[in-house]
C-alpha cells in the first residue's frame, strides 16, 4: 500500500493499494471494497485499485468485469508494473483503466540504456494517447527526474522523492 499527497491534480492524498490476483477472485471483493470506503470515509476518487499485468492473463474476462464494478464505484484502477507482463495491448483499451504505472526495470536504465529510454518516452505517449495518468516506479536520480518531465510524465515516485515510511510519520509530516 502507498500514500502519495501529491495524487492527481494536486487534490490530497490518494491510497494506492496492491491487489493479489487472490484477493481480486474473493467472491465478495467488490463488496469489501465498498465497505472499506464506507468505514474509512475515504472518497471514491481517492482510493486506486492496481494490479499487474500478468493478473490480466489469468481469466482475463472475469477480472475486466470485476475491474469495471470497482471502476463504477469511482475508485481509480492502475496497471502497476506496467511493461514487465505478458498480455496483451488489446486488453488496455477493455480495461476501465486511470493510470499505467512504468515498471522500476525501465526507469533505472534511463542515462545508461537509449532502448529503455525509448520504451519509456514509449509508454507515457502511449498512457497519454489512451487518456491515461503516468506514474514513474523507482526514481533514484536526478538525471532520471530530468527526463520524465521532458516527456511529461505525470508523477514520479522513488527513493529521490524519500524512503518507504510508517504511517504515523507520513501522517506527522503531511499534518505540519
């Protein structure tokens, strides 16, 4: 799970949550989602669902509709990972998708590997042409910063940005 207080648009903090493949073929999975934004008081908008690629690949009809029940509840649906999996473009255009979220592998060659570079300028054309946010994974440089926002990717997360905290201290730091 991640918090990110620089979420779309600027408009407060945004939870992210990684969903097994597992936990996406609980029966009542849609339901316990609804009630986890009624108990938190946590707006729809705020919450994003991701999954990986490969999850698509296993009965792939059952998660899209799943996916789409999720999406209709407001809550925002990510392709974590993005780049690293095995399906297929079809699905990007079927999926009730918000974000693709461009796998660390990619981003930590950008400087180093032009094959990378292109993949990654690659996708964020690609999200964006598709009406889709871009989140960069693993962020260590400056260099790296430099060229996510030539190719305007829309968020970058990673070590550059601050470690992994508790959530206490990311309440303390986001309270001052």
């Amino acid at each position: 799970n991640a918090v990110s207080f620089a979420g779309p648009g600027g408009k407060g903090p945004l939870m992210a949550v990684n969903v097994s493949m597992r936990q996406l073929q609980e029966f009542t999975f849609v339901e316990a989602v609804e009630q986890a934004l009624i108990r938190s008081g946590l707006a729809p908008s705020r919450l994003e669902i991701e999954i990986t690629e490969n999850m698509l690949m296993v009965q792939p009809e059952k998660v899209i509709a799943l996916l789409r029940r999720i999406h209709d509840l407001g809550v925002r649906i990510a392709i974590d990972d993005f780049g690293i999996g095995y399906s297929s473009m079809n699905y990007l255009s079927r999926l009730p998708l918000d974000v693709l979220k461009i796998d660390l592998s990619f981003v930590k060659n950008i400087g180093i590997n032009k094959s990378d570079e292109i993949i990654v300028k690659s996708i964020i054309d690609l999200a964006h042409n598709l009406n889709l946010y871009v989140i960069a994974e693993g962020v260590e440089t400056r260099e790296q910063v430099d060229f996510l926002k030539r190719q305007k990717c829309d968020l970058l997360q990673g070590y550059y940005f601050g470690k992994p905290q508790e959530l206490v201290a990311l309440r303390d730091a986001f309270d001052r």
